[in-house]
C-alpha cells in the first residue's frame, strides 16, 4: 500500500497564494494606456495581456516555492492559456517544442555523453590535478573552468558539458551525493560563472548578436566583436571572482581538504588510460558540433545552419554509434525540459499579448526626464527583472528597442544603452528559469528554487554595483560616449 504524503499547510498557503495572485491580476478593472514620451508609440494593455501577467505572477509564486514539481507548474502554463482564452492552444503549446527547448536537450545528451564514456571523469581528474584538494580552490577551479569555455561556445553547452565533471568531483567529496554546503556553493556558482563568462563574447550566448541586430536596425551603426569583448570582459571576469568570493561566504565547505582527492585522480587516470573508441568519438563529436557553432557566428554564409539542429545532428549520431542508448534517453533530466518549455511558453505569451511590450513603456517612461546615470540603471533594474522570469534573448527583444529610441530621448548614448543591457542581461541570479544553466544546475539536486534566490540576491545586488562603476569609470575612460 503506497503511503500518503503528509499534509503540509505551507504547501497549502503557497499553493492558494500563487492561485490568488493570477485571480486578483486577471479579475482587476483595465490598467491604464502606457505611453512613450513625447506622445509617441502607446500600449494598450488588453485582457489578454493582464491575463499574461497575472499567470506570469502565478508562474513566479510556485516555481519559487516549488510547491508542485517545477516542470508540472510549466505545464500549467499552457493549460491556463487554453482554459482562460489567453492564446490559441496550438501556441501555447508549440513553444514547448521551440528550438531553444530542443537546444536544450541536445546539450543535456552531451553531458549524459559525457558521463556515460568517461570523458567527464578524465577531465574532472585532471582539473583536480590543477586545482589540488583544497574546496576552496576547487570552488574557484571550477568556475574559471565553466566561464573560460563560455567564451567559445553558447553557456548551455558550456554547462552541459561541465556538469558531469562537477558531479565527478563532488562524488569524491559526498559519496551519497547528499545535500552539504560544498554541493549547494558548487553548483549554484557553476550555474552563476557561466551567465558572467557568457557576457564576454559573442560566442556565449545568442543573446549578443540580436541586441546587436535591434543596434544596427535602430542606430545604423555596426558594434565589432573585439569591442563586446573590449567592454564587457572587466564586468564579467570581475563577476566570476565575486562569484567565487559570495559562494565561499554562503556555503562554506563542511571540510577544507577533500582527503586523498589528489591521488584518487592519479590513479583513476592512469586505470583509464588512453582514449577509448567511444570518449575519442564522443569528443570528435562535440568538438565538431562547437566548431561549427562557432564557424556559423563568424562566417555569414554559414549562419542558415541551425543551433538546435547541430546539437540534435550530434545526439542522433550518439545513439547511430551506440554511445548512448535508450536507457539515456529516459534518463534525461525531463523535469528541466519542461521548465524550459514552460517558461518559453510563458516569454511568448507576454510578448504575443502585448504584455512584455506594456510593461517596457511602462518602466521606461518613468524614466525619461531621468538624468542619464539613473535612466542606465534603471533599465539594467528592468533586464535584471525581465531576464529572470523569461529567456533573456526574449529579455533582449522586449527591452533593447524600447530603451534605444528612449534613450534619444534622455540624450543618452545608444552605446551606453547596448552595453548596459548586454551586461546584465546574461546574469539571471535568481530564478531558474532565467537560463539553462540554472536549470541544469538543479539537476544536480543540491539546491532549493529558494536557496538559488536567497544566494543571488547579494550578487545582483554586486552586478548594478559593478556596473554603476563601469558607467562612472571604466567605459568613459575607455572611449565610450555617454551621451549623444
């Protein structure tokens, strides 16, 4: 006889909170017209779109509290739209399947790859090597690792590929893998390093080359690679560092020494031996799939090529040469999946319904007689609010156009606006649903939807803080135009 959970009344209060939230936004009187300045564009917010945000309310209260498995509240998401008339069924519930899900997924099989074949244990061995025994080392070890491989490839496939190698480490230090301190600060500050790697370059995210694209429509002008590069790198390696600083000061390590972990590493390397068949495959495989991940940012005539398809070419060719089998397969993390489905899902409906677009004019009009120091952060207050809840490249198309003609407005720079919300935009600290990497990092169950949110409150709090020096200091003494 299955026996029955006990009763929790926190459950319940949280579960009744979330529902109340979406009764009280969706039932409200009409919200009043948001207008541009100088009685430009106007958005009507329509019953539609107030039922967007009353579910995106909804969505936030029980993905936080995590009162209902996370990827069943995503598919709430989609029942609320059909149930409550918000958008046609096919929609909501196609988002599920978007490219970046599917994308997704491939970079979940790589990692099973990864673990399957040996591969993340041989470079979790020799990252060990590198860093020593000490925690606190390899808390820094590991996230240079994951923000050094975001500087070529997309944060997701970075994590992907890191996750299994952390799992490796952490088995040594746990070998239930039970929740410790040294877990919960692992994964999180893996998941965290990579949003700062990411912000890097152009080659972490596809965040950079759409806010580019919305740049060139609006401005006329063309941002280079080297620049990003120029301006972004200070904010995002002094970011992995304060990662690193926050993480040892919420979750210090039970132990200083991970007992014999340096010759564990030894001997473990030395019984794999060289390559076999399926890591030099697996390897070839990923290694190939990066490459033309990152020939198609830089060569134009090879930009019809797909980022999801190349990672779901690279996953059919793992099963064709039986690397994996369908044991993987239905071993894939299908909790995350939904997540992201849902919060895809989510994105779509607040840009679909004109809710996303209310919200931007909403915010940024309140800020135009602003000087041009507080209209900057406080369009970086909203990306870091709006790249939480939903993909921040969908973060990126709601805010980017609206502060770049706002900015004409207020006399500031359209690269200062460019840079400001590229900054912050790749650094979700708070919610899983932020970013991939989040997500993957909660597979590894070491950590609460809440302890990710309570550690990334003070991070944020550091990010505007950083940034607010990259305005006063870094970028002016580097040439950056202000005003304009």
């Amino acid at each position: 006889m299955t026996k029955l959970r006990p009763f929790r009344p926190r459950r319940l209060i949280w579960l009744v909170a979330g529902a109340a939230a979406f009764l009280v936004v969706a039932l409200s009187p009409p919200w009043p017209v948001a207008h541009a300045p100088g009685g430009g564009e106007a958005a009507v917010l329509t019953p539609q779109g107030k039922a967007a945000l009353a579910l995106f309310a909804l969505a936030a209260v029980w993905w936080v509290t995590e009162v209902i498995p996370i990827g069943v509240t995503s598919i709430l998401i989609a029942v609320v739209q059909v149930v409550w008339r918000i958008r046609d069924p096919r929609a909501a519930m196609t988002d599920f399947m978007d490219p970046s899900v599917w994308f997704i997924i491939g970079s979940l099989v790589i990692g099973r790859a990864f673990l399957r074949t040996g591969v993340a244990r041989r470079i979790a061995y020799h990252t060990v090597l590198l860093a020593g025994e000490s925690t606190r080392r390899l808390y820094l070890a590991s996230f240079l690792m994951t923000a050094g491989l975001t500087l070529f490839m997309a944060h997701t496939a970075a994590v992907a590929a890191v996750f299994p190698v952390l799992l490796q480490i952490y088995g040594r230090y746990q070998e239930d893998f039970a929740r410790t301190n040294f877990g919960r600060g692992l994964f999180i500050g893996m998941a965290y390093a990579a949003g700062a790697g990411s912000v890097v370059t152009l080659l972490g995210s596809a965040r950079g080359a759409v806010a580019l694209g919305y740049y060139h429509d609006i401005v006329g002008n063309d941002i280079g690679f080297a620049q990003v590069t120029w301006h972004l790198a200070p904010l995002g390696l002094a970011m992995v560092l304060v990662i690193w600083l926050v993480v040892m000061w919420r979750f210090p390590p039970e132990r200083d020494r991970v007992a014999g972990l340096h010759a564990h590493a030894l001997a473990k390397l030395r019984e794999q031996g060289r390559l076999a068949r399926r890591e030099a495959a697996t390897l070839a495989l990923v290694l190939g799939a990066f490459g033309l991940l990152v020939a198609r940012s830089l060569v134009p005539g090879l930009a019809f090529l797909d980022r999801s398809a190349v990672l779901m070419a690279v996953t059919v060719a793992f099963f064709l040469l039986d690397i994996l089998d369908v044991d993987d397969l239905e071993e894939l993390p299908w909790n995350i999946v939904l997540l992201f489905g849902g919060a895809m899902s989510l994105g779509y409906c607040l840009w679909h319904t004109g809710a996303a677009r209310w919200l931007a004019l909403v915010w940024l009009g309140v800020l135009h007689q602003a000087p041009w120091f507080w209209f900057l952060m406080g369009t970086a207050v909203l990306m870091v609010v709006l790249t939480n809840l939903v993909m921040n490249v969908a973060a990126v198309a709601i805010v980017m156009p609206v502060a770049l003609v706002m900015g004409r407005y207020v006399g500031v720079s359209p690269e200062a606006v460019l840079f400001t919300l590229l900054g912050v935009a790749g650094m979700p600290f708070l919610l899983l649903i932020g970013a991939p990497p989040n997500a993957i990092a909660y597979e590894s169950r070491q950590f609460s939807a809440w302890e990710f949110f309570r550690t990334g409150l003070p991070l944020t709090a550091v990010l505007l803080l950083l940034l607010a020096g990259c305005l006063l200091w870094l970028w002016p003494g580097q040439g950056m135009p202000m005003s304009g």
